[in-house]
C-alpha cells in the first residue's frame, strides 16, 4: 500500500504542478475557472491510485527458510518504520475531519432556528455544510443586523450551496489525509479553498450587490473570527484570515474577471486532466512482456528475505508474490505487493528485493524494461 502512495506521489507531482501552472497563467481569469482547474488535480491525484493492467509477467520462486530450532536465538527484527509513520498521519488527518463533521453536527443541533438558516454563538462567521441537506449557520452577533445585511450573507452561503463546495473541500481533505506528506497536496487544498470563495464572492456581486459595502462586511466578519467561537476546519466559512487581503483586492478589482466556467470549458479542463493521467500511466507502464524477440531477466545476486519477528514467533509460513518492473539497467523498480502474507513478512520481501541485481531483459538485443514477478516462501524447517 505503502508503495502505491508513494509512486502515486510522485506521478502526482506533475499533474498537481500543471495545475499551479495553468492557475498562474490564468491569475487573470475567473476564480471559478481555477477553482475547476485545481479540483481537477486533486481528481486527477485519486485516479493515478488505480493500478494500470499488468502486462504478462515472468515468475520466479526464491525460498526464505528459518530453521525452527533456532527460532529462540534468532535477533529481533525492525518494524518497517514508512508503512506505520505514513499510517499514523493518515488516521490522525481522517481522524480530524471526522471530529470537524462530529463538532458541526452538534453544533447544528444546538443551533436556534431562524427560517432559512440557523443562529449560533459557537460560530465566528458565517457557514455552511452539508451535502444532502446543506445547513447555513450565522453566528449569534448577525441576530442584530438589518434584514438586507443578512440577505447579502444568505446569498454568499446559498451560492457555496449551488456550487456543492461543501462536497469539494471535504473531498480536498480526504486527499490530503491520504497524501498529507505532499507539499503539492496541501497547496492544492488551500487554493482550492480560496478560489471557491473568490468565486462565490463573484456571484454575490453579480447578483448587484455593491463591491465596496461587501468588502466592508467580510472586513465586520473577520474581526470576529479568532476572538470567538472557532469555526470547523470542514466548513465552508465566509471569511478566513489567511489571504483575506487578496480576497478584498479582487472584490474591489472592477476589472475582475467574473464570469462562471463554462460547460465547454469545464469539459476541456477534466478532458486535460484524464489525459495527463492516462499518458503519465502509459509512461509508467512502458514495460515489455516475455516472448516474441523479448528475453527475460536473469537475476544476477540476491539478497535472502529474513523473518519479521512477528511472524518468527508464531511460526508463520507461506508466500509473498510481488510485482516489479527490472529496468534498463538491471534494478528492480515500482516494487508492489500483489499477495500480501502479513506480520511483516511483506515488508521483509520488498525489503529484500530492491537489493537484487539482474543482467535485463533484452529486444532486438538491446536492454528493455520488463515486468516480473518473484515469488517469495517464507518457510519453517
């Protein structure tokens, strides 16, 4: 699993970096467009987690024996250290969303009914959440606004609603918890937070709402925001303090560029990106099968598999197949589990691979990329 992450991390960093890319070079564009443009990325990252077909592989048997008599002298083994580290982060990320969900929820719950929308005083502005029924919470201090302040915070809320950002950002941080170790990934979350309320912001004035008196009431918003009630992490809030200067630049921007994405548009962005993920798979899958002028490799030195202790103590037997790709040059490359034995043992088998060297496969005599497969038995003499 381990490796499935990482190598996804690194395809990924291509598709994440045309996406800061194409986001810079339309900084003049709507916010809508590069909202699109990053949640595309972020979809492009998950699909790259789909492991392309397989071409036919060849098969190659090694034995790890462990002599049962000498069980009680053998050392300790270490405990793979990337698979738990990469784990601990990921639950503690889910861990944190579904505390947010858990918070908003009893929040909701305690709120005041007012209508449309609900009032609560553990609230620091204004939001909304929710994906079957979206639910718009407005913090207490608003109960003593005038009718048409309120409207214009209604409508701000109801645009997320229509733009289903609740459901985006939500999914941006399922992403990041999976891929909470990548820059990229986190950078990508972020814009996509902000352009999605530059672009709610877009649709609140092109509804005919003022710019200037608009900026003024995110400015009255914020000034809450930090001194009260905090506001979840999983909510889609008017006003967060980070980059609210550049949100009221483009507010009062009046050569802003506000129109919406359109489907044309929309289309020709999630077309690029399954492109890009489809050619980053073929480059990752340009690997020869046996046969037809193509020889195997032939390894060259190996290095034994040892016992986990884990399994070494309740005498675990059995066989660990793993999938690799011998490069040009003879090294084992995209190392991926394809039956797991467990306690350990697969670790020990990867482990224990990448330290193999092979004379390559050939085509036409030249060295090519073949795929292969090596079985490893973990046995008890």
């Amino acid at each position: 699993m381990t490796e499935l992450i990482l190598s996804t991390a690194l395809r990924g960093t291509v598709v994440l970096g045309a996406a800061w890319l194409a986001t810079w070079l339309l900084r003049r564009a709507s916010a809508d467009v590069r909202h699109k443009i990053w949640l595309a990325s972020l979809i492009g990252l998950v699909l790259l987690l789909i492991p392309a077909p397989l071409p036919e592989s060849m098969t190659i048997n090694v034995d790890a024996t462990l002599d049962s008599g000498a069980v009680a002298a053998k050392a300790a083994d270490s405990v793979a250290v990337l698979p738990v580290i990469w784990a601990i982060g990921c639950l503690l990320f889910l861990l944190r969303a579904l505390l947010g969900v858990s918070s908003l929820a009893r929040v909701t719950q305690e709120a005041k009914s007012a209508g449309e929308f609900l009032l609560s005083d553990q609230v620091s502005s204004p939001l909304t959440w929710g994906a079957l029924r979206p639910v718009i919470l407005l913090p207490a201090y608003t109960e003593t606004w005038s009718e048409e302040k309120r409207a214009v915070v209604l409508r701000h809320e109801r645009a997320h609603i229509g733009r289903r950002d609740w459901l985006s950002q939500f999914f941006a941080q399922l992403v990041s918890a999976v891929f909470w170790f990548h820059p990229l990934v986190w950078l990508a979350s972020m814009r996509l937070q902000q352009e999605a309320e530059q672009a709610t912001d877009d649709l609140v004035l092109a509804s005919g709402t003022k710019s200037c008196d608009y900026a003024a009431q995110i400015l009255e918003v914020a000034r809450y925001v930090g001194r009260g009630a905090p506001s979840s992490a999983v909510a889609v809030t008017m006003v967060r303090n980070a980059a609210l200067t550049e949100r009221i630049s483009a507010i009062l921007d009046s050569a802003r560029v506000r129109a919406r994405a359109g489907r044309a548009l929309r289309a020709a962005i999630m077309t690029a990106c399954v492109c890009s993920v489809l050619l980053l798979g073929a480059c990752a899958s340009h690997v020869y099968k046996i046969g037809s002028g193509i020889t195997a490799p032939v390894p060259l030195s190996k290095s034994e598999a040892e016992y986990s202790e884990q399994a070494r103590r309740a005498k675990y037997q059995g066989t660990v197949s793993l999938s690799l790709i011998v490069n040009k040059q003879g090294k084992p490359e995209d190392v991926r589990v394809v039956k797991s034995l467990g306690m350990g043992l697969d670790e020990k088998a990867v482990e224990s691979l990448r330290k193999w060297t092979f004379k390559p496969g050939t085509k036409d005599g030249k060295p090519v990329a073949v795929r292969a497969v090596i079985e490893v038995n973990f046995r008890l003499l």
